[in-house]
C-alpha cells in the first residue's frame, strides 16, 4: 500500500492509503468507540467508517471521548 497525505487535526501527515477512515484509526491506535470522526466537514457515523474512503488532500477533524467524574 502506498502513502497518501491527508490532515488530522490541521496537521499535515503521510498515512498508508487510500483505505478506509477505519484503517486510519487502526493505524493510529484509536478504538472507534471513542472517537467521533469529522471528514472534510462532515461528520461519519461509526458504522459508516469501514466504507468511508480517505483520499489524498483530506481534512479529518478526530475528537476523542473523555470519562470522568
């Protein structure tokens, strides 16, 4: 697989691709059950992630849940 260059958190980075938003996590080490995923300012519901495609020149905006009390 080669590389793409997409933007994570108005953060320039290569990442193998294309692929899907859920490799992407995979290959961050993210659970997508405690992400929500904006892409190119919109955001992708979980079970979408798999099927959702990333392309080089991408905007993704990753917000991670935090617990608490």
């Amino acid at each position: 697989m080669s590389t793409i260059a997409v933007i994570i958190n108005g953060e320039t980075r290569q990442v193998p691709g294309p692929g899907s938003l859920l490799q992407l996590l995979e290959h961050l080490g993210l659970d997508p059950r405690t992400v929500v995923v904006e892409l190119n300012r919109e955001i992708v519901r979980r079970p979408r992630l798999g099927e959702t495609g990333i392309a080089d020149g991408d905007a993704i905006e990753l917000v991670h849940f935090v617990g608490g009390g």
